[in-house]
C-alpha cells in the first residue's frame, strides 16, 4: 500500500500541490520520508522508489507550479442567485489572518534537503542512487 501511495501521489502529482506553505510542507515530508527511512535502503522492494521519489521532490523545487486540471474536475458556471453574499458563507474561523506554517522551525526547505542528504550519505553510498536519476536533477542537487 505504501509504494502504491509514493509511485501514485508523491511522484506524479508532488508537482500539483498549490501555495508556498504547502508546497514547503510537501518538501520538508518528502526529505523526511527520503532521509529518515532506513527501509528504502534496507529492502530491495523500496530501493526502486527512492530513485524517483528525489526527482520528483526536485521538480517541486525547480519547476513552477502544475495547475492543470483532469477532464473530470470542469465545473459548469452557476449564476449568482440576487442578493446573495458570500461573505456570509465563510467559515466563522476565516478572518483573513495569515496561514500558518507547521514547518516554521525550517526556514528553507532547499537547506533542509541538502543538509538531510549529507546526514543520510553518512550512512549509505548515494553514489549510484544518484548517478540514476535524470540529468537536469542531478544537476539541481
């Protein structure tokens, strides 16, 4: 069930996630799940994840957000009903405060990412994980 999650979700949608602060979770989760967990180096099932896992937390980095939408996700265009506002229907804890971020503890999740990789190339060679990944995310790292 996991590798269905990582191959389905993180690696073909990671790019889709909206906002800075989303987008900064994301990152800071999947550095987590890449350098915390000894199971992508100890189990030959999950070694194949890894090595696309990174690219796809690269894109996150490197490339700008994805906001194309499925052909199911069209929404047909409903006239406002006279008289109806929508300042009413916010939730009564909405007051235009600023969103915020769980991973306030982590400034810069580039940092967070490279400083994770060196902690974890001190356990294992990253040497041929990296040597298999695309060339525009090696370059990147």
């Amino acid at each position: 069930m996991f590798v269905m999650v990582v191959e389905k979700l993180f690696i073909v949608d990671a790019q889709k996630v909206l906002g800075s602060t989303d987008r900064k979770t994301l990152a800071v989760g999947i550095t987590k799940l890449l350098t915390e967990l000894d199971v992508f180096f100890t189990n030959t099932n999950m070694n194949a994840l890894w090595a696309p896992l990174l690219p796809a937390l690269v894109s996150v980095f490197a490339l700008p957000e994805d906001e194309s939408t499925e052909g199911a996700e069209h929404f047909v265009e409903i006239e406002k009903a006279a008289g109806y506002q929508a300042s009413y229907s916010q939730p009564a804890t909405h007051t235009g405060r600023k969103q915020l971020d769980p991973m306030e503890d982590i400034a810069d999740a580039r940092i967070f990412l490279a400083t994770s990789l060196g902690k974890l190339s001190a356990k294992y060679p990253l040497k041929t994980i990296v040597l298999s990944m695309q060339a525009d995310a090696v370059a990147f790292l």
